[in-house]
C-alpha cells in the first residue's frame, strides 16, 4: 500500500475490528478492505457496488463477477483480475469457463448477449467510450436495455475500484488468501 | 433491476463537496481531470488514463510538493470516480441513441 493510512491510519476501534478479521480469517486483511474502512465518511462506495455486484438483475451474480474481472483484465489490475476470477469461478463452479473468457472472449463458452455485453464493455473501459452502434450490437445480440444498464454499473464500479487498487498498489493474496476472500463476497457481499 | 444513479449522485456529492483535506475546488479540478497544477495535473492524468502505470515515485513527488496523505488519497479518490463516471454518461447516452430515447 502506497499510503501508510490506508494502512495504519484508521480509528481505535477499526483497528480492533481489522484485527479480529485477521484473527477470526486467519490471513492478512486485504487491502481493499483496508481502504473500504478508512475515513467512510469521505470514500464509502460500498454500497454503491454492493447494489451493482448483489442487486436485483437478470444477469446472475457469477455473471456480474465474469464482468467485474473482466473489466479488470482490460485495466491489468492485478488485485481485481484474482479476486473476482476466484469469486466468478465460485459462482458459476466452473473455472474453465472464467479462464476462457479472460483469455480470448470470442471463443470462451458464453452466451452471445453476455459475451457481446463483455466486448462493450471492454471497449468502453479501454477507450473510455463507445456508441450507438456498439450497442446495438449488444441489443442485437439478446441483451435487454436494462442488463445493459445493469453491465454499465458493475463497469463503473471497477472502472472506480481497478484505479484505486492500482495508484494505492494493492497487494495480491496468496491463492488460499484469494479463494478466502471470494467466499467472504459471495457470502456477505460488498457492505 | 439495479439502479446506482441516486447512490452515484450521492458519492460525487460526498467526495467533491464532503469533509476533506483537499480543497473543494483541487477535488473538483481532480474529478473533471482539468485546471489543475503541476505536479497534480499529471498525476491526474495517469490516475484517470493509466492507473497501472503510477510508481512510488509520482506519490514521492506529490509528497516533496508538500501534499499530505489524505490530501493524495482524496485527490486519487476524486480522480478515479471522475474518470469512471465520464465513460459511465458517455455509455448512458449512447444506450439513449440506440434505443431513441432521451
């Protein structure tokens, strides 16, 4: 972490509770975590993504995690491509499927409206914009105006997430670490 | 359906016109990625375009012209919402053009 209080600069009683994650989870805190709980008056997105990742949404939840790591690979965020690759993976249990679409999306095993949905949304976070046209690709292709919406949320969100994880240098987990932290988010979200 | 935009207004609110240590007016110039001095501007500029790409030593610079670390975390803060919220109306409003709707 890149700046000492988003490691050491929280209140008395975060730091206990921090501690106690680290105790009761048997690794380290994660840096996202860290951060989520430093001055939450100021940054505070949790629930933001919290209704993008786990509200209601005709894309599932392994769906909306395939994105997030998704959009995360095209930012080469390190932090957020294991995450959410784990979380994705746990979601769907299939990891095949996770890791085929982040290496080559066109061929990965995915349905055309989330795979065209995907392609948007890597154009948009890689050239910061699209248009018309782009969508109705993605209208053309079975996508709702609403999962395109709900897509463009979870898009935010990391587009948000992936820069802080990069400029604050988030440290990446070891594998149990990781898999760890993608059943605390399936379980207890992102509040 | 999810809908962020009342808990998206909300954060903008927060960041740019909250509690902080950076000015409102360095927060907001953050936020929009314009009007800033240097060395800010720059940084802003890779926080927005090419986040994987900041060092140790772009913190340090911001350090030595004497920002705070809170100043720094507001400011980066700022700097990734402001970018993620222009591609975010950039793609609402190209879903309006393809559904002709305003």
């Amino acid at each position: 972490m890149r700046l000492a209080i988003l490691d050491h600069g929280h209140g008395i009683r975060t730091k206990a509770m921090l501690a106690l994650i680290r105790v009761v989870s048997g690794h380290p805190v994660v840096d996202a975590v860290k951060l989520a709980f430093y001055r939450p008056g100021f940054y505070r997105a949790g629930g933001l993504t919290q209704e993008a990742m786990r509200g209601p949404s005709e894309w599932s939840i392994a769906d909306r995690e395939l994105m997030a790591a998704f959009v995360s690979k095209v930012n080469e965020t390190e932090f957020c491509i294991a995450a959410h690759t784990a979380t994705s993976a746990i979601a769907y249990n299939d990891g095949a499927k996770v890791s085929a679409t982040l290496a080559d999306l066109e061929t990965a095993p995915l349905s055309e409206p989330l795979r065209a949905t995907l392609r948007m949304l890597g154009k948009l976070t890689r050239e910061s914009k699209v248009d018309a046209d782009d969508v109705l690709m993605v209208l053309a292709a079975g996508a709702s105006e609403q999962q395109i919406k709900d897509a463009l949320a979870v898009a935010f969100a990391f587009n948000v997430t992936d820069r802080l994880a990069d400029v604050f240098d988030f440290a990446v987990g070891d594998p149990k670490a990781i898999n760890a932290g993608a059943k605390y988010l399936l379980a207890r979200g992102y509040r | 359906m999810s809908d962020i935009n009342s808990l998206h207004t909300s954060l903008v609110a927060r960041v740019l016109e909250g509690e902080g240590q950076a000015s409102p007016e360095i927060r907001r110039a953050a936020f929009n990625n314009e009007g800033l001095a240097e060395p800010i501007g720059k940084f802003v500029e890779k926080v927005a375009h090419k986040a994987r790409m900041v060092t140790d030593a772009d913190i340090g610079t911001l350090r030595k012209a004497g920002l705070s670390e809170d100043q720094i975390y507001e400011i980066v803060v700022c700097a990734a919402i402001g970018q993620a919220t222009r591609q975010y109306r950039n793609a609402l409003v190209a879903l309006s053009a393809a559904t002709g709707r305003n």
